[in-house]
C-alpha cells in the first residue's frame, strides 16, 4: 500500500501451497483501505505471492469514494496498481452507470478502461451511449469521466417539451464522430 495507507484482507479461512506461492483465502473475504474509503467484498480468492496478484472468479463487489464496481474474474495487481474486472463489469456512480463485458482501472493515474459491448447510462436526458470501448479517468471524488477518443459511439437523448406527441419517448440513435466526452 501507498505510504500513510494500510489495507486489511480479512477471511474465514487460508489453505495454500508455499512451495507453489499461492494462498487460497476463503468466502467472505474483505480487503478494506480507509483512507481511500476503499472496500472489496468478494467469494474465494488465490494470492499468487510471488506476483503479489490476488485473483478470483468469484462475483466482487468494491466501493471506492462514490464508485461501485461489480463483476466476476477479478484480478487485483499490487505492484501495477491495477484492478481487472474480467467478466460482467458494472460502474455505479450517482449519476451514471456502465456495464462492459470487461474493465481496467488504475487506482494510481485513476485510469479507466471499458471493453467490449460497453453501455453508459447518465440520468441527465436518459442518455444512453454505446461504444466497443470507453476510456475514463478517475477524480478526486471517485466519479469517472469517461471519453471515446477514436471511437465510433452511438447515443440517445430523451429532450423535454417535444410537439410530435410522442414527448420524446421514443428518440432515434445518432452516431458521433470522436472524440466524444460524456
């Protein structure tokens, strides 16, 4: 941890292999940083000690500040500061959310990535916004401001006071040209 920072795994239960540089720490395990506010909930996970890589395929849930991270395959790389979600990720800040088949972030730089099928959700206007891949940077707070740099994007806006009749219930998608900033 960052000096100044302690992080704290806690678990039920540890089976492992010293001659083969894993520990296996049992459900429920937690791994808590308060000065960060930082807290992961997650099912069996490995610690690879000689990697300092703790994994698991188990569904995870984390908080950091105003962010919550879901998902399954997760991968926590401590020397990278690096967070993986390999399998059903989803963001959840109070005025977004996404979901993307896999995501990156480095709790360090703040940097985020989202692949695959990625869908950010914004309350403002319903917007929906669709793209393969979205890039995101982490503030202070913990929100992400997410950009499609080169990306082709598709989003839909619901605008009050429309005349068709329809009050804007059903809007057609537009496609952006890049970069687009949500």
């Amino acid at each position: 941890a960052e000096q100044g920072k302690t992080r704290i795994l806690s678990a039920s239960a540890i089976e492992g292999n010293t001659l083969q540089n894993w520990l296996d720490f049992l459900a429920p395990v937690t791994i808590k940083e308060k000065t960060d506010n930082l807290s992961i909930k997650a099912g069996r996970s490995r610690w690879w000690t000689k990697e300092d890589r703790l994994a698991s395929s188990q569904p995870a849930t984390g908080t950091f500040k105003q962010l919550t991270v879901k998902g399954s395959e997760f991968e926590l790389f401590q020397s990278q500061t690096l967070l993986t979600i390999g399998k059903d990720c989803r963001l959840i800040q109070p005025e977004q959310n996404l979901e993307a088949q896999r995501c990156r972030w480095n709790w360090d730089s703040g940097e985020v990535l989202a692949q695959g099928d990625v869908e950010l959700r914004r309350k403002q206007y319903n917007q929906v916004t669709r793209a393969q891949q979205l890039t995101g940077v982490t503030g202070d707070d913990g929100q992400i401001t997410f950009t499609a740099p080169n990306q082709q994007v598709e989003t839909q806006l619901e605008m009050g006071g429309s005349d068709s009749g329809d009050g804007g219930a059903n809007p057609q998608p537009r496609p952006s040209a890049p970069p687009v900033q949500f």
